[in-house]
C-alpha cells in the first residue's frame, strides 16, 4: 500500500518486540538447538534483537561466532547485543543486495520480515550466494505485520499459503530441501511462529541432480 521507499518509514527507531514472549522463548530454543555457535551467521532485516540464545550471545561474546545484521535503522542495530557488526541498506533498492559482503556465511536469519521484501527471489539468490555450501537459511514467520509494507500477496494469503509461498521464494532462489517448521500453531492468545529453513548443497562435485 505505501510505495515509499523504506528508508522513511524505518528513520525513527522502534524498540519493541514484534513478537510475544512465547514466541521468542520458541525461537531462541530453535536457534540454540539449528544454529551453529562458530563460524558467521547473517541475520537479514535485523533491528535492536535477534533474539539469539544466551549461549549463542556468549559465543558472540568471546568472538567465536560473528553476527553481521543487516537492517533500515543505525540506532536499533547499534543497539543489538547480538551482532559484531553491521550494516544499514534498503535490501529493497538495491542492485546487488549482498554486494560487498564476504562470502562463506554458516547460516542466515530472517524474524519476521521476509514478508517486507518485494524482490524476494533476487534477495534470496544473492543471499544463497554469500553462504556456504551446506548453510542453511531459517525464515521465521509469524502473523503480524506492518500491512502497509507487506507485499501484496502477503495479505491476500492464509497462514499455510504463506509458509508455502516462501517455501517457493527459497526453492526457486536456488535453496534445497525447504522444509517448514512449527514451533508455535496458531490457535490460544499467543503469536504463532513458523520456521521455513532451506539448505544451500553442499558442491559433491557431481553435478546437480
Ligand atoms: C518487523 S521488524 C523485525 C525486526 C527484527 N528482525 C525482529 O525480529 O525484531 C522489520 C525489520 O525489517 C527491516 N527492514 C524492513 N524493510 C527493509 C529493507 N527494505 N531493507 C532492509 N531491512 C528492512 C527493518 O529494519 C526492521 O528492523
């Protein structure tokens, strides 16, 4: 609906959750128990949390794990625990949306905004790009949204078309083995929250089947 570019409406800092607790005591055991705590993790669409686990934080902590965010707002990275390092750019208006990045992330994360993205496959393919082979790709997704700056389809589709329809973004950007996770059905008074997960092949050397 808000075809303005997004640099305007992320200018002023948001330090909320987007959320419930229940949902990010959901995620943060997903991600303690999927991501790896060595290596580079690429957290997309990050703002002030990433909601990773206390041991996850900790590997940060002792730079054994580095975390680069990737987000609209300088203020709400600088604030991320999580992060070592980061960078502000409208993955939107990009040519390239992972120029300059150093290849060979671990994994990458996304917490509810892949819905905000208008050029899913092009991001989703440089993405896949960056990471190495073997990384994997988590998409977490719940039911609330800004509607003004989701995409369009987003809001004319069902829960489960959405998951599917993601699932789609990372199979035809190049990922394998999409899969979608539930860590929390809707139904009750709190958030749901969804994981689609794809995994970048690892080269066999044998060509693509
Ligand atoms: C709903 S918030 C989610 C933030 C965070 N991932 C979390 O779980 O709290 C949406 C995030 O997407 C980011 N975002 C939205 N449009 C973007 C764009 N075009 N390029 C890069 N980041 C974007 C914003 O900076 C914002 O932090």
């Amino acid at each position: 609906m808000d075809e303005s570019t997004d640099d305007q409406f992320y200018t002023s800092p948001r330090f909320v959750n987007h959320i419930d607790d229940y949902a990010i005591a959901a995620l943060k055991n997903y991600y303690e128990q999927t991501l790896p705590h060595r290596g580079r993790i690429l957290d997309l669409c990050s703002s002030w949390v990433s909601h990773f686990s206390p041991e996850l934080d900790e590997a940060v902590s002792k730079k054994e794990l580095q975390v680069t965010g990737v987000g609209m707002n300088k203020r709400e990275l600088e604030a991320n625990q999580s992060l070592t390092d980061f960078i502000v750019r409208d993955l939107n208006t990009v040519d390239n949306p992972c120029q300059g990045f150093k290849p060979g992330y671990d994994a990458v994360t996304c917490v509810v905004s892949i819905d905000y993205m208008t050029k899913p496959l092009e991001l989703l393919r440089a993405v896949h790009e960056v990471t190495a082979p073997g990384g994997r790709i988590h998409l977490a997704i719940s039911n609330r949204c800004f509607p003004t700056k989701a995409v369009g389809r987003w809001l004319k589709l069902d829960e489960d078309q959405r998951l599917n329809m993601v699932g789609d973004y990372l199979w035809f950007s190049g990922w394998k083995d999409p899969e979608i996770i539930t860590l929390k059905d809707v139904g009750g008074w709190t958030d749901p929250l969804w994981i689609v997960t794809a995994v970048k092949a690892k080269d066999t050397g044998k060509g693509e089947l």
